[in-house]
C-alpha cells in the first residue's frame, strides 16, 4: 500500500498500516517515511491529531 496519500486516509486504518510497515518491513519509522518520501512530522501530526502518540521505543503508534 503506498502512503502517498495519508493525508486522505482514514486515522485509525492509517496507524494500522504504518505500525504493521514499520514491524514487518522497515524496522522504525524513520526508514518508513524515506521510502515513501513523506514529511515524517506531518504524519505524526495527523495521527497525534487522531488521538495516537507515536513510542519510539516501542516503534509504533498507540
């Protein structure tokens, strides 16, 4: 699923999709915002926004 479009999608099924990328493939969040060229402060944005905080240790959105 590309990411390119986050802005439009869905908060809840968005943090699905970003913690099963960063967990299955990427590793942090970091790599997964490269790879899709997107503003990693924008996405965290939108999903704090949507009630998630991101854990860096944990790697993942809550």
């Amino acid at each position: 699923m590309d990411l390119a479009n986050f802005e439009k999608m869905d908060p809840i099924i968005l943090m699905s999709i970003v913690n099963m990328k960063i967990r299955n493939e990427f590793g942090n969040l970091e790599n997964l915002t490269k790879f899709f060229d997107i503003d990693q402060q924008q996405l965290i944005d939108k999903l704090t926004t949507a009630g998630f905080d991101y854990l860096p240790e944990a790697k993942q959105f809550r």
